[in-house]
C-alpha cells in the first residue's frame, strides 16, 4: 500500500468540485476537499458539535503523523487536539463527564482513552489494542459507558468484547465477553426495550441492563453470513418500523464476498432472512451506514472500499428501491474512503459523508446539493 495519496485523488477532487456526482433521481452530491494536508494515513474519523454552536464538526486523527485534530464548520478551520500520532481506527464525540461540553472517546495503537474539551487533557481507560469502540449509557445510570473490540486480522484478534462502566469520568469498571473471532461493532436497539445491544457480524447481544453482573445473550441474525470481518451499521430497510441490519466485508484485500442486508422478524430472537444487495464484491468495504440519502423516505445504503484493493476503489450509494428489493447504485468517487460518517453538516435535513481513506492525508466532505 502506498503511504501518500495516489495522484488521481487530488485529480478526482478538483474534477468532482466542478461537476457534482449526480443519482438516478437527481439527486446531486458535490466533492468537498475539507483538508489536502490532513494527519498523515487518516484511520480516525468522527463527527460532532465541538464548540457548542449546534454545528457538526468533523474530527480526524493519523496514524503516522499529524496527530487529531478538528475542523471547525462552517468554515473548516483546523484546531489540534493533540499533536502525538499513533491515533488509530475509531473514535466518538460525547458528553463523557457531563459538563455540557462534547468530549472524545478515543483510540490509539495502545490504549482507549477520551480526551476532555476544552482542554483536550488525556484521560487514560485501558492500556489495550482496539479496533473499535463504541460510546452509549448500556446501563441507564446516566453515565455513558462504552464497548470496545479489536479486529481478527493482521495478526491480531477480534474475539473479546470489552464493556466498560462509567463509575466516574476518571474511574471505569471492565468486563471481557469472549465471542468468536473476527471484526465489527455497531450498537442499536436491536429488540426494542429502550437500552442498547451489541452487535457483531452474524450475531447481536441482548442488554440485559446491568454490565457487569448479568448475561449478554447472543442471538444470531445472519446464520449464512460466513465472512469474519464486516462492518455494520443498522436502519429500517424495509419501512416495517423494525431496525434491520447490514454488513459489508471489510477485510482482505483479494478476498471476495457479498453486501447484504437482514430483515428483522417480528421477535429478533428467531430467525433473519438475509437480503443481498450486491454480490461478489471484493472484501476491502471498510464503511457501511444507512441513511435517507435522496429524500423520498426510504433508507438507503452507503459504502466504501478503501484503498487496500483493487483500483477502482468506490464510494458509493445504493438507492433503495421497494422496499429493499431492489437498488440503484450511485458512485460518487472512485479513490475510495474509509470508515466514513453520515452527517449533517449544514442543517438542512440531507445526508452527508465524511471520509479519509486508510492511507493518505485528504480530508474529504461528499455534500447533497438540493
């Protein structure tokens, strides 16, 4: 993997700044390049309000160098959190010690960690390797916990869950569920009961209400689903006012597999049906998410393949089409990204997404155009 971005990414920007990508309904998406010299290979992306202004600003930290740093909208201003590298694959924006500020949840290549607005003073979790984490009240005490895991790849394992209980912002509690190996973590409200579950590929685990002292059953929803990396996210595909799930495979490169969606039944405990939305595509679609992306009511689907695999590399939308039986694709780059975030960034009610790929440093805003 090259360590810079290709030329065609900077080439791409400036070709899809002039002409918007353009959907089958008209619907119109216009490139923005937020950063051309962001932090240097981009694993961190999340999204936020920072600076208490009711704007989404966009968080993005590297790996090799550069270090975390946020962008402020409109504007897109850059301010440093941290100038350290060695900030890894997932973070999130949140209240954790309940100032009425947005603090970070954060990971780096040794531990988990959030950082305290508006200081940005390092509060330390765990010293652990994590691949993603996951910031919710699992428990409703009213403190924001988390949920943690690390990937089955690249030499590493993905076969814990690790829950952590907020007893303080500066005191947590952990507990470890051994699960099978492999990679993904989405929370959702799978079953319906107010609190959050966990969920994996192929399997989602029961919030029992308490973290610590009670059993997280495993259901599995996707008994097929074979692939052990996947990224996941969760939105009602089918408009039955349940919350369905989709999974793409995020891992390895050369290696083939399906996106797919699976139907919620009436009781999540019995069985799912899976829906394939498109088959044989190669396993390097490090983003999934769910969103009304053109407006009519429907959810629609997101991905992208990062830049691990074959050219072209896509982001791309899949325009949902009854009821999730059918799909209309839409690409809007072919440089690719990397664990992207739906946001709004102006507040007008369109989905937008913000990405960096694996390697590089481009800082990147696909924005709908009404």
């Amino acid at each position: 993997m090259a360590s810079v971005p290709k030329l065609s990414v900077l080439a791409a920007a400036a070709l899809a700044a002039l002409s918007p990508a353009c959907g089958p309904s008209g619907v119109r998406f216009e490139h923005i390049v937020i950063d051309a010299d962001g932090p240097v290979d981009t694993w961190l992306k999340t999204a936020g309000d920072l600076n208490g202004d009711g704007r989404i600003d966009l968080v993005a930290g590297g790996v090799t160098k550069g270090g975390l740093v946020w962008y402020e909208n409109p504007s897109w201003r850059k301010h440093v959190i941290s100038p350290e590298p060695g900030f890894s694959t997932d973070g999130e924006v949140a209240d954790i010690d309940k100032d009425g500020d947005n603090d970070l949840g954060a990971l780096t290549k040794t531990a988990i960690l959030w950082l305290e607005n508006p200081s940005w003073k390092v509060h330390h979790i765990d010293e652990v390797t994590l691949h993603d984490v996951e910031v919710a009240d699992l428990d409703g005490d009213g403190d924001l916990d988390l949920v943690a895991r690390n990937q089955g790849a690249f030499g590493t394992t993905g076969n814990v869950l690790y829950l952590y209980r907020q007893d303080a912002p500066d005191k947590w509690t952990k507990r470890t569920i051994d699960i099978p190996n492999g990679e993904g973590l989405h929370l959702a409200d799978i079953d319906g009961d107010g609190d959050m579950d966990v969920v994996v590929e192929r399997a989602w685990f029961e919030n029992p209400g308490r973290i610590l002292d009670a059993e997280w059953t495993r259901h599995e929803y996707g008994p097929d689903w074979a692939h052990p990396h996947a990224f996941i996210a969760s939105g009602d595909i089918n408009g039955d006012g349940r919350l369905d799930i989709v999974a793409s495979p995020s891992e390895l490169a050369g290696q083939r597999y399906r996106i797919s969606w699976f139907e919620a039944p009436a009781d999540p405990k019995s069985r799912w049906m899976e829906r394939v939305v498109q088959d044989d595509v190669e396993a390097v679609h490090h983003f999934i998410g769910v969103a009304d992306f053109d407006g009519d009511g429907s959810a629609d689907i997101a991905t992208a393949e990062m830049h691990q695999g074959e050219d072209p590399d896509e982001v791309r939308i899949y325009f949902n089409r009854g009821k999730g039986a059918r799909w209309s694709p839409l690409v809007l780059a072919t440089t690719g990204s990397h664990s992207m975030r739906i946001v709004d960034v102006d507040g007008d009610g369109d989905k937008d997404l913000f990405g960096a790929n694996h390697r590089g440093n481009v800082i990147e805003l696909w924005k709908r155009k009404r």
